[in-house]
C-alpha cells in the first residue's frame, strides 16, 4: 500500500512538472519581448530580462523532479539529521520518502505561483500574486523546523 501510495504521489508531482511547461509553452508567443524576472518583498518587479527566461523554473523543476526522485529510490546516499542505525532505518527512509515528495509539492505551487504571476505581470504592472510571498516564505520557514523535529522522535 504505501508503494501505491508512492506512485500516486510521484505522478501528481510528475503533473504538476507537465503542468508547468504548458503553462509556458501556452503563453510564450504571448509575451512581451522583456518579461519580470524578479520580483521585491512588495511584489514589484525590479529585473526584467528576455522572455526566453520563463522556462527557466520549467528546466529547474525537471531537475528537481529528477534529483529527488534519485533520492527517494536511493535513501542510504542522502543527508540525514540523525545517525542511520538498524532500529531506525526503516522509519527515517520513510519519513524521508513522505517528506521529500511533499517538499517537491510545495516547490512546485511555488514555481506555478511565480510563473503565473510573471506572465500577469508582464501584461498589468496591478496584476498581484495568487499566493502571497509571506504565506510561500512562512510555509517554507516551518517546514523545516517541523521536519527536524519529527525525525528527531523516530531517531
């Protein structure tokens, strides 16, 4: 069951890669020639560049997809915050597995986020994000304490 549940995981983060690039791919022609690139804690545009540069969070995200899939089939090569032991191996593998699929989730959300709120952007300088900057930093802030602190029960 909890290799099904994998796949299931695995595919809708796959989709969610797909999703990207057709997001890009549907607005490319579309752009301006110079699109936002960056973006300040306010929400306002402060590097434009060429418009080439919106697949650049489409190939990250396929060479993240590809990294942490590595990861999650091959766990004894990765990091972990505590000693790997005969008694704890099984349950840090698996918090691992549950916990790097789950981070590509939120990466993800993040990408889509920032690549819609770019093309926006490039049309209506108005144009505000679907999901605030504080709220993506705040839930990228708590992961990690969280995530310490539950492989820190099962060491």
């Amino acid at each position: 069951m909890e290799n099904v549940l994998f796949i299931i995981f695995d595919v809708f983060n796959f989709g969610l890669v797909i999703f990207l690039w057709w997001l890009t791919f549907k607005h490319y022609n579309n752009l301006p020639q110079r699109i936002p690139v960056h973006f300040d804690m306010d929400g306002k545009a402060d590097r434009f560049d060429n418009k080439a540069y919106s697949f650049l969070m489409p190939v990250f995200a396929i060479l993240m997809f590809a990294l942490f899939a590595y990861i999650t089939r091959h766990p004894e090569e990765a990091n972990f915050p505590v000693e790997i032991t005969a008694q704890n191996e099984n349950a840090q593998y698996l918090i691992m597995k549950v916990v790097l699929r789950t981070l590509f989730t939120l990466i993800m959300i993040l990408f889509l986020n920032n690549q819609n709120y770019m093309f926006r952007y490039a049309f209506d300088e108005n144009a505000k994000p679907r999901i605030s900057m504080l709220t993506v930093i705040l839930c990228a802030i708590g992961f990690v304490p969280a995530i310490l602190l539950i492989t820190h029960f099962f060491k």
